[in-house]
C-alpha cells in the first residue's frame, strides 16, 4: 500500500515538473516568436515606403523629361512653320513654273471647245482651202485661251507647253511629237465665264472658224478637266 502511494506521489511530482518545463517552454517559445515577427512588421512598412518615394521620383524624372521633350517639339515645330512660310511664295512660283512648262499634271474648271473640217458640200462663196483646220487655227484659238487667263490647255490630250510647236504635217497637224487629225478637241483650265467671254467675242477666232464653214461645237464650261503633263517635260 506504501509502495503505491509512493508510485502515485512519484508520478505526480513528475508530471507537475513536465507541466511546469513544457509551460515555461512554451512562453520562452512565444517570446521568441515575438521577438522575431515584430520587427519583421515594422521593417515592411517602412521599406514599402521608400520604394513608393522611389517610384515616386522616378516618375517626376520621367514628367520633368516629357516637358523636356515636349518643349524641344514646340520649337522645332516653330522654327518648321517659319522656314515653311518664307518658302511659300518660291514654292508658288515653282508650282506656277511647273504647270505653265507642262511638267506636272492639273484639274481644274474650264472650258471645252471642239472644232472640225467641214464635211459636205461646200457652200458657195467659201473658199474650200478654209474650210478645213489649219495649224494657225490652232495657234491662235491656243494663245486666245492664255490671253485669257488659261492656266493649262491641251489638243486632242496633247498638252500644250512653251516649246510646243503646232505645225501641219501634210494631212495632218502635229502637237509636240503628236500627229492629229480632227476634230480638234482644245480643252482648257481656268475661269469658265472668261475663258468663253474671249472665245466667243464677235469677230474672233470661232467666229472666223464658223464664216470659213468650219464646225465648232462649244465653247462647253467643264467643273472639272485633267489634263496631263506635256510629252518630255519632267517636274524638278
């Protein structure tokens, strides 16, 4: 009986022992726990902080450089618009060179006029020579056109430029390197009233044109003609 009690007063004061060693194992545990999360929350915080200040001034680099670049645009762009605008009028007379030496195509309103032999018999008093189109026909219903303000003309698509020469080649009228025969289509740009006001003046070239019985059909104004550029001429 002594024997058992001594065993159970044994076993108790051990496992008094062990509850006292795993409870102060326990809170050295959680001490040390502690002690190293804490300082792990404290750190973050603050090195977040200083990577958000360095984006921060990063992206106020990047800002400072954009306006940066964006100045140095503005001025090119400025000095682009001045160098532009003290071109323009060496550009005008470039463009204004090029559509009068034939060298570039152009559109634009005119006016159409179509002349023609006379087919048939030929009515008495007119001469049968004249009742066909010449080159001087030609010649003249062209220069009529450009005394009248024509910025481009051509005949039967052939454009006429300052060397163009209008000449009669047997049955046929050469313009440029051009062999035509009639009709004789002569299309023109520029102002449509005035370009037909010249044409259609008493006793000018149609008129001429009609009391030698040649056939005139126009001149027809055209809101938009295109014509191309003159055989061999080249745009600098």
């Amino acid at each position: 009986m002594m024997q058992r009690v001594g065993t159970a007063a044994l076993l108790t004061l051990v496992g008094v022992v062990l509850g006292f060693m795993l409870t102060v194992q326990m809170r050295t545990t959680g001490e040390a726990n502690r002690a190293s999360v804490t300082p792990l929350r404290l750190e973050e915080p603050a090195r977040l902080s200083q990577a958000l200040s360095a984006v921060r001034r990063a992206n106020a680099d990047l800002e400072a450089r954009i306006r940066d670049l964006q100045g140095q645009i503005e001025g090119y762009e400025k000095s682009l618009n001045d160098e532009m605008e003290s071109v323009a009028p060496l550009r005008k007379q470039l463009e204004t060179c090029e559509i009068i030496s034939g060298a570039v195509p152009v559109h634009g309103p005119g006016v159409v006029v179509t002349i023609d032999d006379h087919h048939g018999p030929v009515p008495a008093g007119v001469d049968a020579r004249y009742a066909i189109v010449h080159d001087f026909d030609i010649r003249r219903v062209v220069n009529e056109l450009f005394a009248a303000g024509a910025e481009a003309v051509s005949v039967n698509g052939q454009r006429i430029a300052m060397r163009t020469g209008v000449v009669c080649i047997g049955p046929t009228i050469r313009v440029g390197g051009a062999r035509l025969v009639p009709p004789f289509t002569i299309e023109a740009i520029g102002d449509p009233g005035r370009l037909q006001e010249q044409l259609n003046r008493p006793g000018g070239i149609l008129d001429v044109l009609r009391s030698r019985s040649v056939s005139v059909t126009g001149p027809k104004a055209d809101a938009d003609l295109h014509l191309g550029s003159a055989a061999g001429a080249q745009s600098g």
